[in-house]
C-alpha cells in the first residue's frame, strides 16, 4: 500500500439485490486488509438476511435510525455514533425505523469481495 486520499464519489453509489445503496469509498488490492463502504438504506426498509463468509464486518452508525439483527441477539436499536460487530459468518441484516435514510460505514477486514457475500433470506427461521 501507498500513501494516498481517495475522494468520496456521490455518483458511484449502486443499489443492490441487498435493499440497500452502497457506496465503496475504499476496496481494492491496494488495501487487502479492509475495506470501507457507505451503506444507505431508505426509511422502512429492512436489508436482506445475509451473512459474510471469513470477514469480519462493522457498522459505524452515521445518521438514522434502525434496528440491527445479528445472529442469536435479539434486534437492537442502533443510532449515529453506535458501532455494531458482526462475526464472520454470522447471519444479520438491519432495518431503518425512522422517517428518514439510515446510512453507515461498514467497514470489513479482510476486504469485502462480492464471493464471499451468501444470501440467507430464505434460510431463516420464522421469527
């Protein structure tokens, strides 16, 4: 890795079959050990179950409102400035309670790549 200032990208931002809009601020091969994402999910909106295999994923809480699910907890209010830990392979998804977009970092070590993302929305327990 090289000393370097990546400038956020308004327009880079992508919706996903995840229900929620990322924005990938830093993920690349010049920087394996993590990566950085801007994540915003609409107001009512509730993200897919999905689980990360071999990567460790945080949720710095940004603005908004919402409730975090992640594996066996409970949900869990979550509000700017919380931090959400989620284990490799843990199934989570969260939802915006509020009125207005519900956006986070979600920061992965190693890296974020799309192989290693597994969808769960059906493989659920009925709640």
């Amino acid at each position: 890795m090289h000393a370097t200032i990546k400038h956020r990208n308004a327009s880079a931002e992508y919706y996903t079959e995840e229900r929620c809009h990322i924005n990938e601020l830093s993920n690349g091969p010049d920087d394996p050990t993590v990566s950085i994402a801007e994540a915003r999910v609409v107001a009512g909106v509730t993200t897919r179950w999905h689980r990360l295999q071999g990567i460790v994923e945080r949720y710095v809480i940004l603005q908004g409102t919402g409730l975090a699910e992640i594996g066996d907890m409970s949900p869990q209010p979550v509000n700017p400035g919380d931090v959400v830990l989620i284990p490799p392979g843990c199934h989570q998804r969260i939802a915006n309670t509020g009125k207005h977009d519900l956006v986070f970092l979600a920061i992965c070590s190693p890296r974020f790549e799309q192989q290693y993302y597994e969808d769960t929305e059906n493989n659920q327990p009925e709640q």
